[in-house]
C-alpha cells in the first residue's frame, strides 16, 4: 500500500450554516508539490487551518503523515510548518529574534545553530539585527518560509506564498521550493498564478467547497473538457463582441494580439463559429490552458453550487 | 501535550523585547502612574482650608473683632472681602468670588450685652458640600471660646458655660486628616487596576489583530504557556509601579508606614494577578485592540467610584457597596492603607484576601475556558 504525506476523505466545515468546505478528499504523495486552486473565498485556507489543527472539522477522516489529523493534531503541529497568507511574525522583533523565538517554541535541540544556519541559508546574516516590520514584501516572504524551516517539517502548508511579490523574488522562490522537494519535503501550495499551478507536481481546484478537478495538469486540462481556438490577425475587438453570447461560447479572452475562444460543448462551439472561421482572421484549434480550465470549472460551479 | 518552562521562557523573553521597542506602552505603564500620583497626591484634599470669605459687619465693636479675629486664626477662613451690604454679600457668593460670608447684624454688641443671645449669619456656598464641612464645624467651636476673653466685669456671666460632660475624640491613624496619607497608598491599587488590567487586555488581542497569534497557534505552544508567559513580565511592571508608589509616598508626602513593607510587597502580588487575569479574560472576549480597551475602562470606572477609593465607602447605598464588595481594588485599598496606615499584620488583612482571592479564581476559569486553542 502506498503511504501518503495527506491522506483525507470527507473533510468538512462549517461557519454557521454556511459550508465552507464540502467533502473535500485529498492524497498528497511524500516529496510531492501539491498545488491548491480557487478563487478567493473557496475554503483553501480554511482547508488548510484544519489540516494543521487550527480550525476543527465538523467531519472528515485521514490522517496526516501517519497521524489521525482530528486528534492527533498536536503531534502534527511539531512535524508540519504552516507559512500564513499575511506576514505572522513579530515585526518589532528581528530576524535573528524572530527565528530564535520559534526555534524555543519547537524545542530545537542546538537551536543557536538551527537559528544559524537558517540566516545563512537566507543570506541575512549581516542583516541579522534589522526588525522584521522594515523588510520588503518578498524578504518577509522568505523570512516567513525560513521560520517555517527551522524545526525541519516533513510537511509545508504554504497560504499564498507569492501573493505580492515580484517575479523575480517568486521564481526564486519556486526554485528553492523545488530544491526542498528534491531533498524529500512535501508541500501543499495554494496560488492564484498559472505559472505556479503548472510547476506543482499535481493540482487540486476547489470552488465554493467543493472538489472540482485534481491530478496532474495535463489530467486536469483533459477533464475540463474544453474546445479552444486561437484567433490572430485584424479587428479582433469587434469579431470578439460578435461572437461573444453565440450558444456554445462560453469564454472570450483576450491574450495580446490573439484572441482564445472555448466552451466544453465541442459541436455547439463548432457551429457557432464556422461562419467566422473563413474570415480575415487567422483560426487554430489549440490545447486549452489551465487558465481556460479553471474559470470554465468556476463558471459551472457557480451554476451548481450558488 | 504538557507544560513546559522552555517554551514558557521563550514567551517571557520576546514579551520583554517588545515591552523594551514600544516605547509608548512602556512610558504609559511608567509615565501615568507617575502623573496620576503627582497630581492626586497634591491636588487632591478633601479637608480644605483657606477657603475665601466676606464679611459685612453692620456692628462694629470689640466683639465682631474679636469673632473675625477668631475666624481667621482658624485657618479655614480667608477673609479676603468686608462687604458694605447684604446684597454685595449674596453677589460675591453668586459670582463665587467667596466660599463663606458672614453677617454681623447692627444690634449684635448691644443684644449680647443685654443677654438676648444675638444670631450671627454664616452663609456658605454649599455647592460642594464637602468644601465647607469641616470649615463649619470650626465655627461652631468658635462659639464657645471666642469671646470669652472679651466678656469681662458684669458680662462674665455671658460667658459660654461648660457643658454637663465632655466627648473626647481621637482621630485614629490619621489625626490630623491628612488627605494624601489616605489618597497616596490608595493610588497604588488605582494605578495597579488600570495599568494592568489594560496592558494584559491589549497584549493577546494585539496578537490576533496582527495575524501573530495564527502563527503561534500553528507551534507546539502551550495556551498555558501563552497565558502565564503574558502575565511575567507584567507582574514585574506591576512591582515597579509599587516601587514608585512607596518611594513617592515616603519622600515626597510623608505617608506613614507602620506596618511590615515586605508583607505588603508578598500580598500585592496576589491583587496584581487578579487584575492580570481579568485583562487576559478580556482579551479573550475582545475582538480588536479597541474593544479591549473599552472593557478596561468598563471595569476600571465601578472600581475607582465604588471601591471607596474617591468617596467614603461607608457613604454608598447598600447596592452599590455590595457592587463594591464584588471588586478587588475595594479589599486591596484596605489592605494596603490597614498595613501602612494602622500597622495591620496578615491577621488583620485575611478578610480582605479571600475575596481577592475569590475573585482571581473565577475570573481564572472564564479566561482559560475562553481561551481557544484553535481559531474557531
């Protein structure tokens, strides 16, 4: 039998009468980088809060890393680092004070080496006094991900790790990310960027809830189902208002100089388009993105669940 | 998962870091103790003299002199006005150009010679009652003595004649109705209730607001941990603020100190947890820094009005000295003016611990059942 970092079923909760997270199962493989998607409000935090103990589910068995998430999360909590959406650490304290007082809480053995190593790693070193509240947006992001190191989990939940910061700072992030997988860490990743989803291993999208696709990208593009054909030449703006509300268009985007059509109804897309097909424009049928997917999945959710 | 001094220690310590870089708090847990001691200790005094008078005196003879002579030689009269007229008189009051007038009518010498027990007018802006108390009663002691220098020869007879028997009063622990010796060691638990309550109030609600405590629920802590790591450093500031008090009280207003400092330094401990405690009970009901605020001042108004820290607790209806009662600055303000004012010992004080004690305790259970581990 295959053993999993995360291996929930039926996992819910509710805030009063409103269910925040529907009956969500989940199996992350050990080393894996999972990626977490859905539009704001979906329940990702919250899935995530419960698995590290910090919100109860109102129903839902598995366990996480071997332990019985629901009552064993004390146990979890030493193994697992969880990295906020906001920036949690003390911002009147500094960096080295930040990383000293989390590595106490987790009882590091040779914490003043663990504190060490952990600004080396992060190459603060000389910045070791500055207080955290005056780092930058992507320096407090990586600070937040060396405290998350320093009691060396065996399991990263990450909420938004990039949200904010520049693109630069956020490849190198993904690069150190990778890194840590390759050396056998597992992380859960939520984000809002495709170039993110698509460097995750596999990819979990959720919407109101609820679990609408899960796999690998490739998986998940093929279970949206959806037809997509790139137009490019002249007058895109107008062919896009005619062709926009045609039964069997669900999407029209816009992408620079070209313009990407779809819905997941291939026969009806087809129809409606073929008049346009012999125009000025230059038609293709293309593989649909992750983009395409995923607010296809929403608008159908939103059909199905609001 | 159990409690442990490690993880405590490590609560302690960023808790002292960020009390030495908030300079703010830090000044309002030094700084208002201090203005709040200078300015009750010296302004506050509830047995006033020197209170500003006018006297119209219709009747000029040796006896009116005399009586304003005595007047003035009580210390509690200032005679700053001599009015030409009893509408002058009613103005001055009106006008609150003087606290006390008074009226010396034209026949006064002639009715006390003739033994016609003469009225003498003594009209007071009783506004504040408690301004012209005591100046009162001196004058009713005036009465008797004033003009017996005066009455010579035939008049002797007019002199004021003892009574059948004497009251012989002593005003215990603080003959001379010192104010600040009441005031002072009483603004050691003023001070104590706001300052603690408030600081403890704002240090958990300030974790949540600021997204800390998510980060800190996510550790292997303890809520214990949190809760008594919280209070520490706290109790420390508690004892600077005692220190300050007791020195201020010795060196700069002479309060007595008969009883056994060190017992008072064993026993405040005791007040400053349970106000500790009800600041972290706040916090755990509070959802913002504002609000705990609010619920600090909710608490510390009934304590500073109803303790009898402000007024006579004696002087208060049934129903607001059973409220005080419930209230553990009430007990701590006579432990502390009984250990320092009339030398009591721990015998003396235990009434007043249980009920702090009491009261520590519950508030104990309500802040650590309210207190989540999680963020539900």
């Amino acid at each position: 039998m295959e053993t999993f970092a995360i291996d929930v079923r039926g996992v819910t909760k509710k805030f009063g009468t409103r269910t925040v997270v529907n009956d969500i199962a989940m199996q992350v493989r050990p080393g894996e980088i999972y990626g977490f998607l859905g539009p704001n409000g979906s329940g990702k935090t919250t899935f995530l809060r419960m698995l590290c103990g910090l919100l109860t589910p109102d129903g839902g068995e598995g366990k996480c890393l071997g332990l019985d998430f629901r009552s064993e999360s004390a146990e979890i909590k030493k193994r697992v680092g969880y990295m906020t959406q906001k920036f949690s650490f003390y911002e009147d304290l500094s960096i080295e004070e930040n990383l000293d007082f989390i590595a106490r809480l987790y009882m590091m053995p040779q914490r003043k080496m663990a504190v060490e190593k952990s600004l080396e790693r992060l190459g603060m070193v000389e910045r070791r006094k500055q207080l955290a509240g005056t780092l930058s947006g992507g320096w407090k992001q990586r600070l937040a991900l060396a405290a998350c190191l320093i009691h060396e989990p065996q399991l990263l939940l990450l909420d938004e790790p990039t949200a904010g910061v520049d693109p630069k700072a956020r490849r190198d992030f993904w690069d150190e990310i990778h890194k840590l997988a390759a050396s056998g860490l597992t992380f859960l990743i939520t984000t809002h960027y495709m170039d993110e989803a698509s460097r995750c291993n596999r990819l979990a999208y959720i919407a109101y809830g609820n679990l609408l696709a899960s796999g690998t990208v490739a998986e998940v593009v093929k279970a949206g189902g959806l037809t997509t054909w790139e137009i490019s030449g002249e007058n895109l703006a107008a062919l896009a208002e005619k062709i926009r509300g045609l039964p069997g268009v669900e999407q029209v985007v816009a992408f620079g100089t070209t313009l990407h059509v779809s819905g997941r109804n291939a026969e009806k897309l087809n129809a409606s388009v073929s008049p346009f097909v012999s125009g000025a424009q230059r038609w293709e049928k293309i593989e649909s993105g992750l983009e395409d997917v995923f607010i296809s999945l929403m608008e159908a959710a939103k059909d199905n669940f609001s | 998962m159990s409690f442990n001094f490690q993880r405590l220690f490590a609560i302690v310590l960023k808790e002292f870091i960020q009390m030495r870089r908030d300079r703010l708090t830090f000044g309002m847990m030094i700084g208002v103790p201090m203005i709040q001691l200078i300015l009750f200790g010296y302004a506050i005094n509830s047995n006033p003299k020197h209170l500003p008078t006018a006297v119209y005196a219709a009747d000029n003879s040796v006896f009116s002199r005399s009586f304003i002579w005595g007047l003035r030689n009580s210390s509690y009269f200032d005679l700053v006005r001599e009015a030409r007229s009893p509408a002058e008189i009613n103005k001055l009051l009106a006008e609150n150009k003087v606290q006390f007038a008074v009226t010396i009518p034209v026949d006064f010498s002639r009715k006390l010679v003739r033994g016609e027990k003469p009225d003498l007018l003594l009209e007071a802006d009783a506004t504040d009652p408690s301004a012209v108390g005591f100046a009162q009663a001196a004058v009713s002691g005036l009465v008797a003595t004033v003009l017996n220098r005066d009455l010579l020869g035939p008049l002797a007879k007019l002199r004021a004649t003892a009574p059948p028997f004497n009251i012989v009063a002593h005003q215990h622990y603080n003959p001379e109705s010192i104010s600040q010796y009441n005031i002072v060691p009483g603004l050691m638990g003023v001070m104590l209730t706001m300052t603690m309550i408030m600081i403890t109030g704002l240090a958990i609600t300030r974790e949540r607001e600021r997204g800390t405590m998510e980060n800190l629920l996510s550790t292997p802590v303890h809520p214990g941990e949190v809760i008594v790591g919280k209070i520490i450093p706290y109790i420390m500031v508690g004892y600077v603020q005692v220190i300050l008090v007791l020195l201020a009280a010795k060196f700069l207003f002479n309060v007595p100190m008969l009883g056994s400092v060190p017992l008072l330094f064993l026993l405040v401990l005791l007040f400053i947890v349970a106000n500790l405690a009800v600041g972290i009970t706040f916090s755990t009901v509070a959802k913002n820094q504002l609000q705990a605020v609010q619920m600090a001042f909710f608490f510390f108004l009934p304590s500073l009005l109803l303790s009898g820290y402000m007024f006579p607790f004696r002087g208060m209806p049934g129903w607001a000295q059973n409220i005080g009662e419930c209230l553990p600055l009430t007990h701590f303000l006579r432990v502390v003016r009984g250990i320092l004012l009339k030398g009591n010992g721990l015998a003396e004080t235990l009434p007043d611990l249980w009920p702090i004690a009491l009261f520590l305790t519950v508030v104990l259970i309500i802040g650590i059942k309210r207190y989540r581990q999680t963020l539900d």
